[in-house]
C-alpha cells in the first residue's frame, strides 16, 4: 500500500519576492518557522539565479525547477503564473 506525501501549494503575490514566497510556502507546508532552522535557504540555492529566470519569463513560457531542502521537494512551476509546490518529506513514512 503506497501512502501519498502531503503537498502544499502556495501562489506568491505578484509583488512578492522569489526567495520569500518560497520560505513562506515551506513554513506554512511543515506548520512552523523555517527560519528558525540552522539550514538556511541561501545554503541550498542560488535565490538570485531563480529570481533572473523566473523575471526573464515571457508570455507562453512553461518553466519548471525542482529541488530539495529543508526535508521538503519544492517545485517552482511557471505557466502564465507562479505556484510554489512544496512535498514535506518529514510527513513521508516510507522516507
């Protein structure tokens, strides 16, 4: 019997910035601060990279980036609008 990880979607304000509308998904997905964590974002990613591809978008674009951090996959995904996707891996029992 396969169990399904929990899966959080978060769609960032127009005005939000990148890196804060992903610690914000992360922190609602796991129901706490992440910034209270000794790994911090800026260690696991390069903010200002997926800032510069995600403002370079045009109509039409499909961008997807996928990593790993804080226990969690986030999937940034990109088709007319941005959704963060975030899977807590701490919820996994099979993990």
């Amino acid at each position: 019997m396969s169990t399904q990880v929990p899966t959080f979607n978060y769609k960032p304000a127009e005005d939000e910035q990148l890196s804060s509308a992903i610690v914000t998904a992360l922190s609602e997905a796991k129901g706490r601060d992440i910034t209270e964590d000794e790994c911090v974002l800026y260690d696991n990613i390069d903010t200002d990279a997926l800032n510069g591809m995600f403002r370079g978008k045009s109509d039409g674009d499909t961008i997807k980036v996928e990593f790993t951090t804080h226990d969690a996959i986030v999937v940034l995904w990109w088709n007319d609008e941005l959704t963060i996707q975030v899977e807590d891996l701490e919820s996994d029992p099979n993990h």
